[in-house]
C-alpha cells in the first residue's frame, strides 16, 4: 500500500524543506515524491537536509502542474489550514490515513502540501477530493512543510501498521474510484454539453462549473457511477447532432 502513496510538494520555496520531507518519508516507508514546479531543484541544500534518505531526493519526480502528478490517482486529498472559497470535505489526520491507505490498495493515490508562503491555490484544490487540516495551538498555527510531512506521514504509516487486517469503518475507499484524469474528463465533457445546450451562457461558464464541480465532489462518485453519467452526457450530444 506504501508504494502506492505519493507526496506532493508544490511550488515548494526553500530547496531544503524538500530534503527535510523527503527524509521524514523514508522513516515511514513512503517513497513517492512528486515536486511541482519547484523554485530550485536540484539542489545541494536538499540532498544535505536529506541526509540519510538522498536517495528519495534523487529519485524526486519532477512535474509542471499538480494535474501531471495526481493524473492517475484515484484519491487525491489536499492539506490545508484554512477553508477555502471551494471548500472540501474534511477528514482528520487518521481518517486520511485510513482513506489512503484503503485505496492505495487498488490504485496510486496522493497527499498533496502547498507552497510554504501562500500555501495550495483554488485551482489546486479542485483535483483534490478531500482536505485534511493538522490541529495545532489556535494562537500559534504555523506549522514549517516539511513537519507537516512528517505528521502526516506518520499517521499514514501508523495505519498501515495498525490496521492491516481491520475492515476500515467507511467502506467509500474499498469501491473502485475515478483517476483524477477521468474526473477531468468528464468534468470536460459536461461542460461542452451543457454549452451545447444552452445551460451554460459565455459570461458565466466558470460559476457554474465550480458549483457543479462542488456537487459531484460530495457525492463522492465511484468509477462505475462515473461511467454512467458519461454515458447520459453522450446520449445527450448524440441527440443534439440528430
């Protein structure tokens, strides 16, 4: 299941907090790391705040987008300390663990970790399903990356210990679940059809996707769910060509 576990550092700022979370991972097992779009990479800090785990650094998969990194992902949950404007389900650190860990065992799945200063954008947000906030003091909450890493990372592989042959309490995770790439898809597909139709106007396309986008995330679609509305959606531009 571990291997089926990726981190995602995007747009990370200081090369040495790549390091320190790449270190923090192969203390618990994970050896997935994807960067997206990182300010210096490779780097020498890095690899000396690795220390015993350059080869994780090395072995770091670099990417443009946070959509070439979960693409193939079935689960993807974003960390987050503040609620955003498209806000996600929210799970605790061990029901995230439990939720990656569950899917993991079908598909790659992905905990993604915003830039240091800013932390993840809106539009990263949108190919996550879940969020997952660490609790910490509410007169001092700021928490550096690669020690959120290492929590998180610690709550997964504490599950993986744990749990191994407990049926987890929520079985949404055992079901076969859409890569990020297929909910992309069909995300494109709805809106060409509901542009086609008339239900999306030209000034307002945006709104309406994000909305819908909304909906389909809580519902919490499995992969076989997913197919059918494709399906609907296509007996609609089959109708409309007629």
């Amino acid at each position: 299941m571990l291997d089926n576990i990726r981190i995602v550092m995007v747009r990370t700022f200081h090369p040495g907090n790549i390091g320190s979370a790449a270190r923090s991972m192969k203390t618990m097992g994970l050896s997935q790391l994807y960067l997206v779009s990182p300010r210096e990479f490779p780097s020498d800090e890095a690899l000396k705040m690795a220390a015993g785990a350059k080869d994780a650094v090395e072995q770091a998969i670099v990417v443009d987008s946070v959509y070439e990194a979960v693409k193939d992902c079935s689960l993807v949950i974003a960390t987050t300390a503040r609620i955003r404007g498209n806000d996600l389900p929210e799970l605790s650190p061990d029901k995230m663990a439990a939720a990656l860990n569950t899917a993991a065992k079908k598909a790659p799945v992905a905990l993604i970790f915003g830039p240091e200063r800013m932390g993840l954008f809106n539009e990263d947000l949108t190919l996550a399903k879940y969020r997952v906030t660490i609790p910490t003091n509410p007169d001092y909450s700021s928490l550096n990356i690669a020690a959120a890493v290492q929590t998180l990372s610690y709550e997964i592989y504490k599950y993986s210990l744990i749990n191994q042959t407990e049926k987890p309490e929520n079985n949404l995770f055992n079901r076969e679940l859409p890569t990020a790439e297929a909910l992309e898809t069909f995300y494109s597909q709805l809106e060409q059809t509901l542009k086609e139709t008339g239900f999306i106007i030209k000034n307002h396309p945006g709104k309406v996707m994000q909305r819908l986008q909304n909906v389909f995330t809580r519902a919490e679609l499995d992969a076989h769910e997913l197919r059918i509305l494709r399906g609907a959606l296509a007996s609609v531009q089959r109708l409309k060509k007629d």
